[in-house]
C-alpha cells in the first residue's frame, strides 16, 4: 500500500497564528491553495482554510487587518505521519469530511496531503492498476 508520503505536497505553506486574517488571505489567494497549517512557537496549533476566511469576510463590522488567525482557525486537525497507509488517509478524509491531513514527523509539519493529492494518487493507483 502506497503511503501520505508518495502523495503529498511537501514543505507546504504555513501561516502563525498571530498574523492577520487579511495576511492570511493573500497568502492563500497568491499561492492557489485552500489550506493553511497555522503554527504557534514553531508547533501545530491549527488550520485555517478558504472557507473560514470567506465566513469571516461575510461577517459584518469584521476587519480582517485587526483578527487574528488564532481567532478562526480550526482546532479540529487531523495529523498523520508520513508513512501512513494511503487507504486509512483517504477513507478518514471521507469519513470525517476532511480537506486535508497534515503530515508531522516528529513534531515538526512536513507536508500536507489534500483532497487535490488525494485525487492524484487515485489517478496514480488506477493507471497502475489498468496499465
């Protein structure tokens, strides 16, 4: 079984929790990404995506320069290591209605595996398998 590793995106882009939610915003807007890990001290402390940034911009009275990342991100991660079994990913992912796995080796993130790589490596899996 193929694991997070062959198929994830390495070294992604990450964001502190003490930036602005506008920061984060144009992060996200000029890397075409729809998750960012938020780290605190160096450590995992969240996830903010697209999503919660386009809650937030439908908020009124809200500027986006004055919240926190801290203050809207996610709490609700879903962590594996790198060499988790691809098919536990995916069928978590699924199951939970997951964007994204975050991969952390030794308590440092090292990737982050999305429903865009999840779609690669099925693309992957069924060209080998029919191939």
């Amino acid at each position: 079984m193929p694991t997070v590793r062959a198929f994830m995106t390495a070294c992604p882009h990450t964001v502190g929790a003490e930036q602005t939610v506008s920061f984060a915003h144009t992060m996200l807007y000029q890397q075409r990404i729809r998750q960012l890990p938020v780290l605190h001290g160096g450590q995992l402390a969240g996830l903010l995506s697209e999503r919660d940034l386009t809650l937030i911009a439908s908020l009124r009275d809200v500027d986006p320069n004055a919240i926190k990342v801290e203050e809207v991100m996610s709490l609700s991660i879903y962590k594996v290591s790198p060499d988790a079994p691809l098919d536990e990913v995916a069928s978590e992912m699924a199951a939970k209605k997951f964007g994204a796995a975050i991969v952390v080796e030794n308590n440092a993130v090292v990737g982050i595996f999305t429903t865009v790589d999840a779609c690669a490596a099925l693309a992957a899996v069924l060209k080998d398998a029919y191939a």
